[in-house]
C-alpha cells in the first residue's frame, strides 16, 4: 500500500510559478523604467540641441514604453519585451 499522508512525497522546488512570474515581471518594469528615463533624458537633449524631429519619436517612444508597462494586455507585454532590444 502507498502512504500519500506523509511530507516524503512531496515535491517542490522551492518558488511557485507565480513567484517567478512576478520576480521576471519586477525585471521587465525596472528595465522598462529604465528605458524611458535614458529615452526621455536624451530627448530632451535632441530638443535643446535643435533636433525637434528626433525629440518627438524620443517622446513617441517614451509613450508606448509607458503604455507597455501600464497596460496588463498581451501586445503591451510582448512590445514591453522586445523594445529594449530594438532600442540599445
């Protein structure tokens, strides 16, 4: 007979799924953050130096940066993603 009452036949590895997902979401928003303040900072430089057109996409920028870590739908996180990449 098999005993299921005791601790021994549990298995665990220590976090729950939920807690890695929050711990990888915590990384996502602090380099998301991160972003928009190099994004920002820099756009107002291009602004100050006389290049208006590179400081408006700077500001468009820093806009959908705002908008993926805001916003709890799917697109807004696989754009959330993928923006750093594209951007350093």
């Amino acid at each position: 007979m098999i005993s299921t009452d005791t601790s021994a036949n549990v298995t665990h590895n220590g976090a729950l799924p939920e807690e890695r997902l929050a711990a990888a979401s915590d990384a996502r928003a602090h380099a998301l953050q991160w972003l928009g303040v190099y994004l920002a900072v820099s756009g107002v430089s291009l602004a100050l130096a006389g290049h208006r057109g590179l400081a408006v996409l700077h500001a468009g920028t820093v806009l959908v940066v705002g908008w993926s870590l805001l916003s709890p739908g799917r697109a807004a996180r696989v754009v959330g993603d993928l923006l750093p990449l594209f951007l350093f």
